[in-house]
C-alpha cells in the first residue's frame, strides 16, 4: 500500500515546550490527513496513541538524535487502525513495558530511527503489522521481546528493511522479524545478537523472502540462527555474509525453491551444519565461501535432505564428526568446487572431475574479527577463474572464481616454509610447525603455539605473584602458591608442597591421635610424668598427670603422702602416738607441747613447762623435770631445828608453813 496523500496539501504542525501545542499526543490529535507533526529537541514522556483512518508523520524537526520519546502509556504504545503512521529521525524508548506500535490495515514507516526496549505480551516486541505494509530504512531497531517477532511481526502486506540493523530481538519464531503472510525484502543491513527457538528471520509466507546485501553476526537459535524459510514459496538469498552465530542450521531452507548466491559462512559453531536443504525444498547454491565452521552433528557445513545444485563454493577448514557436506537423504549436482582440509570428510559424494582439492591459498581462517577480507584469494590461487564458464564473467571479465569472495588479493601467495599447512603471512613463526594459528597452545615452555597472545604461555591468573609456570599449583586462589602459609588440617595445599599440613609439632602423630599437635613432647606413648601439669602420653584416663586416689581433696602431687588413706594428707588432724604421721609433716606427733621432748621422756606431754630438763621448783607439787618426785623444801630453825618436807606428800599448806614459823620465832 504505502499511499500516502499530495504532499502539497499536508501541513506542518510544530510541536514542543515553546510552541502552542507542547506535546506529541497534542499534536496527533490536531493533525489530518497527510499532516507532519514537527517535534522541537528534547525529552517527551508521551502516554499512549492512537489514530484511526488518517496518514500523519511524526519527524523530529532538526533530525535524529534531537528528540527522544519515552513510550510510557498502554501495552501498545501507539495503536493505528486504517490509514498509517511514519516516523522520522526519531528515538523511541518502550522503557522495556510495552511494544512501540500495533497497526490493523495500516501503513508504518520508520525512516532514520532509533527504536528500543520493547516487550509484548503476544507478537511484535516493537512493531506487530496486521494486514498493511512497513518499510525500515536507515534505522536501528533494538532489544525487544514478544511470543513471535522479537523485534517486528508481519502478517500481510509487503515488508521492506533497507540499510538497517535488528539487533537484542528474542522470540521463539522469528528472534528478530517474523513474516507469517506477505512479502519480505531485505536489503544492505544487519542482524546481530539476537536469540530464539526458530529463525532469526523467520519466512513463513508464501509469497516468498527476498534477502540481499545482508550479515547475520552473533544470533542464536535451536534452529536457523539467520533464517527459517519454511513456506512454499520462492526464497532469493544473495550475498549474505554470517559469521559468529550459533544454534544449528544456520539458514534452515525447509520448504519451497530456494536460490542462493554469494554467500559466505565463517566461524560459525553449529549442530547440523551451516545450511540445511530440506526434503520439501529444491535449492541451488552457487558462489560460497564456507571456511572455518564447527558442527557437532553429523554435517560440518551442508547439510543436504533434499536435491540440492552445488557450484563455485569453496568448503575448506571445517570441523565435525560428519562430511563437511553430508548426504543425509538428499542428491547432490556438484561442479566447479573446492575441498580443501574439512576436518571428517570433506564430502559424503565423490568429486566431479571439474572439482578442486588443494590449498585454496586464501588470505587466511581466523574468525574471531569476522574479517571477511581473509576469504579472499591470492592471484596464484587455484580458485581464481576456476569457477564454471557457464556463469557470469567476473568483474574483471574473466571467467568466474570458485567462493563468494567479492575480489581477489593481487599479490602472489607467501611461502610455508615449515610445512605446517598455513603460509608465513599467517603463521607467527614459519620456521616450526609446531607453532601455527590452530596449534595447540602448550604452556611454559616459552612459545606462543597458537599465535594466538590471548593464550598466553605463561599466566597468573589470581594474580598472588606467582605464575604457572613457577608451579603455583592452584592458580585461581590467591591464597595457594608455593612459599603461602599453610593453614593445617583445612585439607588444602597452601604451600604448594603436595601436603596439607597434619603434624604441626612433627611428632610423627597426626590429629586427633595428638592430643596437642603444638607440643612435640605430647603424643600417645610417650612416657607420663606426673605432676608437671602435661599430659605426655595423651591418656589422661589411664596414666593421669595427678591422682587422688582416697578422694580426701588432696592429690598425690599436692603431697598426699598416702593417697590410700582418707584420713592422711597435708593438713589433716594429727593423732599422736599412734605411730602415723596424719598430717604428713614429720612423721607422727610425739611432743605435743613442742617442748622438745618426745613422749616417753617427758612425764606430761601436754605441759611445756615439765620436761626433763626443766627446773623442778620445790615443793610445789609438780614434778617439773620428770625424776619421778618434787624437790623437797627445807626450814632451819634460829637453834639448828630443820624440817624437812619431801614432795611426794604434795605442796605445804599455808597454815603449816605459818605454824613453823612461830615455832621457830620461839625457841629462838
């Protein structure tokens, strides 16, 4: 459709913070038919649009990048039924809630735009088109999620994407763009990052897919990381480039007839080869260049179900279990191709006489830049004019060259002088075959094997000041290299000596058998030493440091001088007499009045005072020095008189002691 009014009648209405109508919903709602809405730079916060059976345009007034919309109302932001909308040099942010437009028997154009953050909860995570047609033109759509469609979803009418890129779409059908009915062209644009179940672009219809200057980089998808054709239509694939995908079967040509030409797979990680030719499809594939391709499945680079017409392609250096084109069920027409170096085999068919295999000198097969200029030939290359005669010329007249490359590199292809299969412009030391781009890097041993400096011979990862290479034996824990301290008993090898540390004390008994793993002097069976306080022989049970055996309160070590005896230890209650010495002091107690003589010898051995050596006062009674009587007391009288008192009758009486006296006094 796309039938827009006479320009000559539509009209401009400015739009902005200064202008009469300040923002986009005002002037939406004042446009008619065939009017521009002129939005003035800035930041408009719009809450959801719609309009019904007029063509209008949204342009920013100074170009892209001067406006920004943030889509911020409804699940679907701007809701078109009959007629159309346009969009130009704007940016349309989703804000990650919403798809940007839903369009029934409507017109959509987006020229010059950003258009971002989309998220439906059906088809079309930016734009869903019912029954009309979109054209995509110098644009980025990007990041947007929906059931089908991850970025745009199609169905009816004629879709057209010119010089734009579909990034960040994820759907299960059609990560990117799904096309259920209609016409698709694609034409000089990219897709790139975007993730599903089934199809990057995603052809269903039956009026057939055209796609043409086109590269698909980094998408995802269980099957058809680029495209899913599967209606019963004609598909026209021309110079599409897809490197760095993965999933299986890049380009899953299912259904339908299917023509490509110019195309160039390189470094991509499959299943089931680069480019699946169902059982329902008739397919012609004409000028390739399929180099550097992993698949895990049984086809390392075509997998053919179906007849499929196989001329000018160079399949070379790719890797997998099966053929790097298997006949899984289908026929082959081969002519004018070159094998060179496929891993497993390098075609399940025998070679038609017409078909090469040599080294098709090419620039080169490293993928991770996506450098397609590698895929060109050198001038002396076998593929150069080696194509079939049957085709067009080659832009230089000639006849044509074998692989999709788009020009051939004019110089003479540089020597292998190690033998080692890659040429000294690409291999980093072409005086050893040991060393070369697809070698195998082999650490510390000062060479970079693979060319490749981001493996490097030598590293350190946990960055603990010691490499690899000096036998850091865990080289992603800092903590573990040779010289760290070891930590005992946590079962790691610390200090890189192949031991976890057990026996600190090197006593020869690991834990828990070593009762103190600190103190070399304590392990079981080492002889016990009572009453220092260690338990040498780490049997406190048996061979106890102490014991108290009478369980009077005193241990042997606190000098219980008879542990078998309750009523003997220091301090207890000494008995005299009785031949024990109770309280452990000086044997048994024989001079209770500490007067220095024992029992025995001493007459009173409670009394201090009366001992053998001490003075016997007379007459007092008391047998003070232990001779068996007191001293007697004697009184001589003025005329010679005595009397003499023995102490054994017991101490004078006062009186009598008196009455001698006066007696005395008398007879004098």
């Amino acid at each position: 459709m796309l039938v827009w009014v006479n320009l000559a009648a539509a009209a401009d209405i400015p739009v902005g913070p200064t202008q009469t109508l300040t923002t986009i919903e005002d002037g939406v709602q004042a446009a008619s038919n065939g009017d521009v809405v002129l939005i003035d730079p800035g930041l408009y916060t719009e809450p959801g649009l719609q309009h019904g059976g007029k063509s209008i345009t949204l342009r920013a007034a100074q170009g892209l990048g001067t406006v920004t919309i943030e889509a911020a109302g409804g699940t679907d932001w701007y809701r078109v039924n009959g007629g159309g909308i346009a969009f130009d040099g704007l940016v349309i942010d989703a804000l990650g809630e919403r798809k940007v437009v839903d369009a029934n028997n409507s017109d959509v154009t987006v020229t010059s735009c950003e258009v971002r953050n989309g998220a439906a909860v059906d088809e079309g995570g930016l734009f869903a088109i019912r029954n009309g047609d979109l054209a995509i033109t110098d644009s980025r759509l990007e990041s947007a999620a929906a059931t089908a469609g991850g970025l745009v979803h199609v169905d009816g009418g004629t879709t057209t994407i010119a010089g734009s890129e579909l990034t960040g779409g994820a759907a299960a059908t059609g990560s990117a763009v799904h096309v259920a009915n209609g016409t698709l062209t694609v034409t000089d644009s990219r897709f790139t990052s975007n993730t599903g179940t089934t199809g990057t672009v995603y052809c269903a219809s039956l009026q057939g897919c055209t796609l043409s200057g086109v590269e698909f980089r980094g998408n995802d998808a269980t099957r058809g990381a680029a495209v899913s054709l599967l209606g019963d239509a004609t598909y026209a694939l021309d110079g599409l480039s897809l490197c760095q995908n993965t999933g299986s079967a890049l380009i899953d040509a299912a259904n339908g007839t299917v023509t490509i030409d110019g195309l160039v797979l390189f470094g991509n990680d499959v299943a089931d080869g680069g480019v699946s030719f169902g059982a329902a499809a008739t397919s012609v594939l004409t000028n390739a260049s399929i180099v550097a391709n992993t698949a895990s499945g049984s086809a390392a680079a075509l997998d053919v179900r179906g007849p499929l017409t196989l001329t000018n392609a160079l399949v070379a250096f790719n890797d997998g279990p099966g053929a790097a084109v298997a006949l899984n069920g289908g026929t082959l027409a081969a002519t004018y191709n070159l094998y060179w170096s496929n891993t497993a085999a390098d075609s399940d068919q025998a070679f038609d006489a017409t078909e090469l295999n040599v080294d098709p000198l090419i620039g080169g097969r490293i993928t991770d830049q996506c450098d397609y200029t590698l895929l060109r030939p050198y001038t002396d290359s076998p593929l150069v004019d080696a194509g079939d005669p049957a085709l067009p010329l080659d832009g230089d007249g000639s006849t044509s060259d074998i692989g999709g490359h788009d020009e051939v590199v004019v110089v003479t292809a540089p020597p292998d002088d190690d033998g080692d299969g890659w040429r000294a412009d690409l291999d980093c030391d072409d005086t050893n075959a040991d060393i070369r781009p697809d070698g195998t890097e082999v650490m510390c041993n000062g060479a970079d094997d693979d060319c490749d400096p981001s493996t490097p011979d030598d590293q350190d990862v946990d960055a603990d000041g010691t490499s690899q290479c000096q036998n850091d034996c865990n080289d992603d824990d800092a903590t573990i290299y040779p010289g760290a301290p070891e930590v005992p008993y946590d079962q790691i090898d610390q200090d890189c000596d192949g031991f976890d540390l057990v026996d600190l004390d090197s006593d020869g008994v690991l834990l828990p058998e070593d009762c103190d793993d600190n103190d070399p002097l304590r392990f079981p069976g080492n002889p016990e030493i009572p009453c220092n306080g260690i338990d040498e022989d780490c049997d406190v049970a048996n061979t106890p440091d102490d014991l108290d055996l009478d369980g009077d309160g005193v241990s042997q070590c606190q000098l219980d001088c008879n542990d078998g005896d309750a009523t003997i230890y220091p301090g207890a209650p000494e008995v005299p007499y009785d031949g024990i010495d109770q309280d452990c002091v000086d044997g048994d107690e024989i001079d209770v009045d500490d007067d220095g003589a024992p029992i025995g010898r001493d007459c009173d051995d409670e009394d201090p005072d009366i001992r053998p050596s001490a003075e016997d006062i007379p007459g007092d009674g008391i047998d003070q020095d232990c001779t068996g009587a007191d001293a007697q007391v004697a009184f001589t009288g003025r005329y010679g008189y005595r009397c003499g008192c023995s102490g054994s009758g017991g101490a004078a009486s006062p009186v009598l002691l008196l009455l001698g006296l006066v007696l005395a006094r008398r007879r004098a």
